[in-house]
C-alpha cells in the first residue's frame, strides 16, 4: 500500500515539475554577461558585423547560444571562413570541387580580444577562427573552467601562449594554428589538459621547446595532433627511450618543420595505433626506411617534399601497412632515381596516390585499380601514346592528373567512360589529334578540364549540349577555332577560362557576357577576335586577358572588382580618360600599351590606390604628365614610353616601391629630378629620347638597386659624375640581380596555379642595336650616356663598375684618355666610346676583357698600336675608324720600327697628367730661384760664379786656339 502510494506521489511530482518548466519561457540572457560582450565588440575593428548584437536578449544574437534554463552564455561561434587544417587537404585528395568560393573570404571582427570574455564564465564553446585577431590571448581565459572547444587558428595573435591554459581540464579542443606570431617557450603545461582530444599548434613558434616531444607524449587522451611548420628542434633517440608510447593517437602531422630521419623513431614511440602520418615537407632521407615495417595501421601517409632517395619501387615492399588498409600515399616531389612506374595493383585498398615529379620514366601502364580515386603522376617524364582507361580497371577514378610529362600520340576515347571525373589534366605534353563529342560524352560531373599546352583540335557540333558544367577550362595552344566555341554558351559556372593561342577568328558573341559573370579570370590573348568588347558584369575578383587580338573601338566599361586588365596590342583608339569611371577598388595591373590611344592623360591616378603596373607605351598620348601620379603608393613598374607626352617629369617620390620607370622616347623637358634617391628599390630608369637638359644629379648615385641606366639622346650637359661606382648593383658581382614577371595566380581548391603574367620590357641599345628585353631584362647592367653634350674626362671611378656588361658614351664631348684600369670591367661585354674627343693609347689593360664582344672607339684621336688580345683583333676595322695615329691589326697601317716611333710619342700619357704639369711647375720654380736667387742677393757668390764662367772661357778659347795650330803645324810638315 505504502509502494502504491510513493509511486502516485512520485509520478505527480514529476508531471507538476514538468508542467512548471515546460510552460516556463526561455531565459534571457544575463544582464552582466550581456554587458561583458557589448564591451568585446567595442574592441573588435569591425564590430559592424555585429550588428545583431543590439537588441534587448543577447541570447538572440549572432554566434551566441545560451543555456534555456539560466540564461548564461554557453557558445560564441563566430568563425568569418571554413577552416580544416587536416594534411589532406590537397587537391588530389578532395572528392569534388568545393562550392565555396575561396576569393570571397568575408571580412573578419579585426582588433582585440577583450578581456571581458572572461566574464562569461558558463562559456563552453569558443570560436574566433579567421577574423584578423591581433594582440595576446588574455591569459585569464584559463579561469573559463566549463570550455570545451577553443578555436582562435588563422589570426594575428601575438605573443605566447598563456600557461593557465592548463587550467581548462574540461578541455577537448585546443586550436590555435596559424598564428604566426604566437610562441610557446614550452609545452610542459599540455599533459595537465587530461580529457584533449585534439590540438592544432600549427605555424605558432615552438623553437624554444626543448622538451616538446616529452610533454606531447604525456598528454593521455589526444587522439589528432597537427603542429606544421613550428621550428621545432630536432629529436635526440636516446632522450625518449624511456618514455611509454600512447595509445590513443590516431592522426599525427609533423610536416614544415625540417626533421631528418630521427623523427621516425619517435613517431614509432609515441603510438603504435596512427592511422593518419604526415611527415611531409621535411629532410627525410630513406636511411630508416625499416620503420615502416612496424606501422601496419597506417591509412594515409604523406611523405611528400622530402629528400627520399633511390629507387621508389625499393620502398613499397618495406611498408607493411600497404598489404593491409592503406588508402592514401603521398610521396610528391622526392628525388628518386629515374625508374618506370611500379605495380600498385597489389595495394588492394589503394583510393589516392601522388607520385608527382618522382622521376618516372618510360610509357604510362596499369593493372587492375578499381578502388582508386584519385592518380597524380604530373612532373615527370613519362612517354608514349596514353594507354586505353578501361572503365572495369578504373571504375572509381574522379582525379586525374598527367600533367607536364612527354606523352604523345592521340587521346583516347575511352577516356571519356570515366563518368566519375571532376578533374582532368593532361597539359604540357606532346598530344595531338582531335577532340569529339565521344571524349566527353559521359563526364557529366567533370569540372575541371585542362588540356592546354598540346595540339589536339576540337571537332565539337556548334549545336552541342555538354552534361558537364565546367569551373575551370584551359585550353591554350590547342586549336577551337576558327569560329568562337559555342558550346561554351551554356557553361555558366565557369571561374576559370583560358582560351589564349587557339586560332579564333571571330568576333566575340552576344552570349558571351552571360557566362563572364561568373569569371574571375579570363584570358583569350594571341588570337584574332576582331570587333568590340561586349558588356562584362562581374562581382568577382577578376582578371581579364584581351591581348595580341584584333579588338577595336573606345576603352570599355569594366566592373569595379577587375584586379587586372590587359588590353595591349589590339586597336583600341579614343581617349583614356573613361578609366576614371571604372572605379577601380582593386585593379592591380593596367597594360594599355601598342593601341592607338590618344590624348592627355586623365588626373585621376588617386583612384588606383592598389596599381603595381602601370603600361601606356606605344599610343599617341600627348600632354603633361599629370601630377596624380605622385599617388600611385603602390605602384613598381611605370611605362610611359614611345608617346608624345611633354613638360617636365612630375614627382614620384611617394611612390617608394617604384623599380622600373620608362619615360623614354618622348618630348619630356626640364632637369633630371633629385628626388630619385629615395626609391631605394629603383632598378631601371630609361629616359632616353626626350629633350632633358643640365646636369646628372649626383644624387642618381644613392640608388644602390640601379641595374640600367639609360639617359640617351637627351641634351644633357656637365661631367659624368664620379660618384657612380658607389651603385652596388654595377659594383658588385654578387649583387642580387632582379626579376621583372609579375605572375598572376588563381586559387584552385586548396592550391594556387600560375594562369597569366606580367613581364616589364623596354628596349635597349646592346651592341649598337636596338634589342628588346622582356624575361632576361633583370640579368642585364647598363650605362647608356650616349648622344648627349657631355664633357670632361671619363672617370677613373668607372672602372670599379664591375658588374657592368655594357658601358655607352658615344657621341659626347668627352675629353682625355681611356681609363688605365678599365681592364678590371671583366664583365663588360659592350663598350661604345665612339664619337668623342679622347686622345691617347688604348690602355693595355684592354686585353683583359675577355667576354667583350662588342667595341667601337672610330672617331677620336687614340694613337699608337692597338694592344694584343683575342678580342681586340676580332673587331672589323671600322671600329677603330677615325683615330689618324692608330696602328696594327685589326687595322692596315702598320706601326713603325720596333714600334718605338709611334707608341713612343705616347708612352708619356699615363704620368702626363694634372700633377704632372704641376709637379713640373713647381720644379722649375725651386730650381730657377733657387739658383738665380741666391746669386742676385749674394754678391761674393755672383762673381765667383761670373768669374767661374770667364775663367772657363778663358779656358776654352786658349784650348781652341792650340788645338787649331796643332793642326796647321802637321798640315805644313806633311807638304
């Protein structure tokens, strides 16, 4: 009776409890916690992202959870991007191409984490990930006792990590990778973190932490571990033996931290049971090539970017875990010797492998891989014709990569059986043949198809409907054409289109600004569209390459988002001025150059607050330059050569970046500026062909970067000054010389590939040519003063230059002698001195220059015999044309007599210089006086020394007088 009664009574009490909490409203959230978070978004940069956080319920807001029953904050979730820092994630290891757009990464808070956060003391789950954090993680984060999950990986955050961290023991989670400015002195307080399942350090500093490998190995429930690229310091065998290996550890990423072989005798300590090893990016040589006998777990291992060594197929026979379940190996960029591709068919298991650039030689041939998804045998030298992809021995296959190898021969048409396909590359091989229909006829869930850098021609129906949806087509050097591909049309999630070289000869179509809305990089350069631009609307980051084509009419219309824009050598005309209602937010190069553009210049360069390249050469644009161009910040290479511009250069001294500046070849007037030394990374400055006048500042000197100089046919006037040698570039052979491509790259899943560049080009005068230079352009060093007014000797100091290999200052009025040393210009191998008034013997020291393959002195006053030399001889006898007293090969006139006669004349310049004259002066001076002098204020040694000369004329005439009746006396005895 007493059980029936508790049991009623027990189960009314229930219903009355639930009764009282379900018919309860929710809590709000708890006034000082509400508090504490307003003050957090205070400190965020772009707390507008917040702009939930307003209202009267925190609990409401963005990112915030809290618990029903007591209103206290339990989750603040507010990562700005996706992030998963796992080692697969490498292209050949996804499954399908992501739909986030990885260009678009939202803007993240910025600032501050404020210490307020620690007021919210139910908080369980924290996520910050991606926002742009700066500052330290406040160390009273330690006191939030429930956390769970603390996620602040791929911030700024600086400083190290706090110690009380260790007082979080609820704690599963610890993220904080890629902070690259947050340090760690030691990880001893980790093992305290006893329920950690997973801990991601990656990119954080961990140098200073001697005793790491002991402390991770005492953490005694982690089941994934990542700490890439932390410096970490090298592992000693003999200082872990005693330490017991985990069982828990599952997955373990060591890669970007440099370990030699050691590492694996720790990674076998610390867990018997991984399944995931990525030991990628570091100095592994293969001498412990039997550890791998003993991890029979492993699933996915990636050894890529190490240094293994031998033959690859000596290694698979030591991994015992490929008899077993291994589903990924990754052994990319290793320098095996050369070998055919090994049997894998035997690795039952096998899904994704990457051999890429492994040194496979020979034809490409499989067995039977029916469980493989993905394939990456790109970089290597595999040859032949493309076997045939049954799709029994490939049913799985969704990536396939066979890039940058020498096969030849046709595509296949079985290929196009692989209905599983998203990703298909064969680029940069010897194919050829035709593209149909049958190749693409089941890739219904193919995405990304690069074929370029054969030439293979599609034969495609204009009326052909793909099943494909493509993202990415490349195409370059294969034939579409002669008509624009109208299958095209119906791709209309395309991100990638690069159609350049494909013999398109076509106006562009109507449809085809549909498709370019998706487009965040296009390039369909060095073909022969004709007509006009059609309207391109996109919000994307894009990039757009019109190049080499036929295209005409005014500048179009582009969006503001456009980051690069190449519209060169077409026949655009009109003005430039519609680039000012571009509004460009990012446009980061802008190449306009050999169209038929004319005009002024717009005053609108304030708006390109992002410009690195600037091109404009090759139009007909007239006018000053406007002084905008004092705003380009962040400009590196300005083109403005081969127009009409006028008036004097305007300042650039702002723009501090500044490497290349090409004025040349136009009407500019005024001086040379002297503000040049402040761009300190200035690398070319071509000015020739303009009207410039005075001196060369001295101030050209401070730009140690200088590589070309060339101030020809201008009318500048004084000396050359003495100060150049003080240009390290020129001076020093060991200088580092510049590169001058920009590449352009596209993000494809987790990778970047280059897709366009940029090469800065001018046109020089080399070995008394005009020579254009675009690619090798930064291994040149030169001084072209040539076609000028200027005067004076050439420097001794010029000689010092010897990273110089072209040295120009013809047609001048230079004075004097060759320089003694200019021998020590080893590098030099062109040198035009022609046209000048330099007189004197060409310096011995000419049979130094060994690499000097071009020389031309006509035209001066040298004399003497031209020094013996391999080079010297070689020159046609016109380069030497001009000097009267020259002499000896390669000339005809023949030096006189022991060669004395000639050369003697002129054996005295090389003392007969300015202190010559006055050393000359002043002896004759002290001699004369020193002498007459004392005679004129000494009257007893004048006559003694008159005296002394009427004595010894006295002599003189007695002695001639006997001496001559000497003579008579004999001539009378002989008669």
């Amino acid at each position: 009776m007493f059980s029936c009664r508790f049991c009623l009574f027990s189960l009314v009490s229930v219903l009355c409890i639930y009764l009282c909490v379900g018919s309860s409203p929710t809590k709000k959230c708890v006034e000082i916690e509400k508090q504490a978070l307003l003050k957090l978004k205070d400190g965020f940069f772009y707390g507008d992202i917040l702009s939930s956080w307003n209202s009267d319920d925190c609990c409401q807001w963005k990112g915030i959870s809290c618990n029903n029953l007591t209103g206290h904050v339990t989750r603040l979730d507010l990562p700005q991007h996706s992030y998963n820092a796992r080692s697969e994630d490498l292209i050949f290891l996804a499954d399908a191409m992501p739909t986030e757009k990885t260009y678009n990464i939202p803007r993240g808070l910025g600032g501050k984490i404020d210490s307020s956060i620690c007021e919210l003391h139910h908080l369980t789950f924290l996520d910050l990930n991606y926002n742009g954090l700066i500052g330290e993680i406040p160390a009273c984060i330690g006191s939030l006792g429930q956390l769970i999950e603390l996620k602040l990986a791929l911030n700024g955050l600086d400083g190290s990590i706090p110690h009380t961290l260790a007082n979080l023991s609820n704690l599963q989670n610890l993220d904080l990778g890629y902070n690259h400015k947050l340090d760690a002195n030691d990880l001893e307080w980790l093992p305290l973190l006893s329920n950690l399942r997973y801990l991601d350090l990656s990119h954080v500093y961990l140098g200073s932490a001697i005793g790491w490998p002991s402390s991770i190995s005492k953490i005694p429930s982690l089941l994934e571990l990542y700490l890439n690229d932390c410096d970490l310091s090298q592992v000693d065998p003999k200082s872990f033996s005693h330490i017991n290996s985990s069982t828990s550890l599952r997955m373990l990423s060591l890669s970007e931290n440099n370990f030699n072989s050691s590492i694996l005798s720790w990674v076998l300590n610390v867990s018997k049971v991984l399944t995931v090893l990525d030991l990628s990016n570091n100095e592994l040589d293969g001498s412990q090539i039997e550890f791998f006998q003993t991890l029979c777990q492993i699933k996915e291992l990636y050894l890529g970017s190490n240094k293994l060594s031998g033959q690859l197929s000596d290694y698979l026979p030591e991994m015992c875990f490929a008899q077993h379940d291994l589903e990924v190996l990754d052994l990319e960029h290793n320098p095996f010797s050369s070998g055919l591709l090994p049997d894998f068919s035997w690795i039952s298991s096998l899904k994704r492998l990457s051999l890429k650039n492994t040194n496979i030689v020979g034809p490409l041939s499989f067995d039977n891989l029916p469980r493989l998804k993905a394939l990456d045998l790109s970089l290597n030298h595999l040859n032949g014709s493309l076997p045939i992809f049954e799709v029994t021995k490939f049913a799985s296959l969704e990536f396939l990569d066979l890039s940058h190898n020498e096969l030849s021969g046709t595509l296949s048409y079985t290929i196009g059986q692989l209905s599983k396909l998203w990703f298909l590359s064969v680029s940069s091989n010897k194919l050829n043949g035709i593209i149909s229909k049958t190749h693409l006829l089941s890739l219904s869930k193919l995405e990304i198809l690069d074929l370029s850098g054969n030439s293979l021609s599609f034969t495609l129906n204009p009326n052909w409907v793909p099943l494909f949806q493509l993202r990415y087509f490349l195409a370059s050097s294969c034939i579409l054409g002669p008509q624009f591909p109208m299958w095209l049309k119906y791709q209309r999630k395309l991100l990638v289109l690069q159609i350049s070289n494909t013999s398109i000869m076509d106006t562009f179509p109507k449809w085809f600004g549909d498709i370019s809305s998706s487009l965040s990089y296009l390039n369909v350069s060095h073909n022969k569209l004709s007509g006009v631009l059609p309207s391109i609307k996109t919000g994307l980051m894009s990039k757009w390459d019109f190049r080499f084509n036929n295209l005409s009419g005014s500048l179009p219309l582009f969006p503001p988002n456009v980051y690069s824009l190449f519209l060169s050598n077409n026949m655009f005309s009109g003005s430039v001025s519609s680039i000012c209602s571009m509004s460009p937010m990012f446009l980061t190069y802008l190449d306009l150059s050999s169209n038929l553009l004319a005009g002024p210049l717009p005053n609108c360069w304030d708006k390109f607050k992002y410009l690195w390249v600037l091109n404009l050469a090759n139009n007909s644009l007239s006018g000053r330059i406007p002084s905008s161009f004092g705003t380009l910040k962040e400009v590196q290479s300005i083109h403005l050569n081969n127009n009409n511009l006028s008036g004097e250069i305007p300042s650039l001294a702002p723009s501090i970046d500044l490497r290349f500046i090409d004025f040349g070849d136009n009407i500019l007037e005024g001086t040379l500026p002297t503000w040049f030394d402040v761009l300190n990374d200035l690398t070319v400055l071509r000015l020739r062909g303009n009207k410039i006048q005075g001196n060369i500042p001295t101030s050209l000197c401070d730009i140690t970067t200088l590589q070309v100089l060339d101030l020809s046919s201008n009318n500048i006037t004084g000396e050359i000054p003495q100060c150049l040698s003080h240009i390290s570039a020129l001076s020093d052979v060991e200088f580092r010389k510049e590169s001058f491509s920009h590449y352009i790259y596209e993000a494809i899943i987790f990778n970047s590939i280059q897709i366009g560049f940029f090469v800065d080009e001018t046109t020089l005068i080399w070995k008394g040519e005009n020579q254009e230079y675009g690619k090798i352009l930064g291994l040149m060093s030169i001084i072209d003063l040539s076609d000028n007014h200027l005067i004076g000797d050439i420097p001794q100091s010029i000689t010092t230059l010897k990273a110089l290999i072209a040295l120009n200052l013809s047609r001048n009025n230079l004075t004097g002698f060759i320089p003694d040393n200019i021998g020590d210009m080893k590098m030099l191998e062109s040198l035009d001195l022609s046209r000048n008034h330099l007189d004197g013997r060409m310096p011995t020291s000419f049979s130094n220059l060994n690499f000097l393959s071009y020389m031309n002195l006509s035209f001066n006053n040298l004399s003497g015999e031209i020094p013996i030399s391999t080079q010297l001889q070689s020159f046609d006898a016109s380069m030497y044309v001009g000097n009267v007293g020259l002499c000896g090969p390669p000339l005809k006139k023949q030096c006189t007599g022991d060669n004395n006669g000639i050369i003697g004349e002129n054996d005295t310049h090389e003392y007969m210089n300015f202190g010559f004259y006055i050393s000359l002066g002043l002896g004759f001076c002290v001699g004369f006086w020193g002498v007459c002098g004392t005679l004129f204020l000494n009257s007893l040694w004048r006559h003694a020394y008159f005296q002394f000369f009427n004595n010894i004329y006295d002599w003189l005439c007695v002695t001639i007088v006997v001496f001559i009746n000497k003579i008579k006396r004999r001539l009378q005895i002989q008669d």
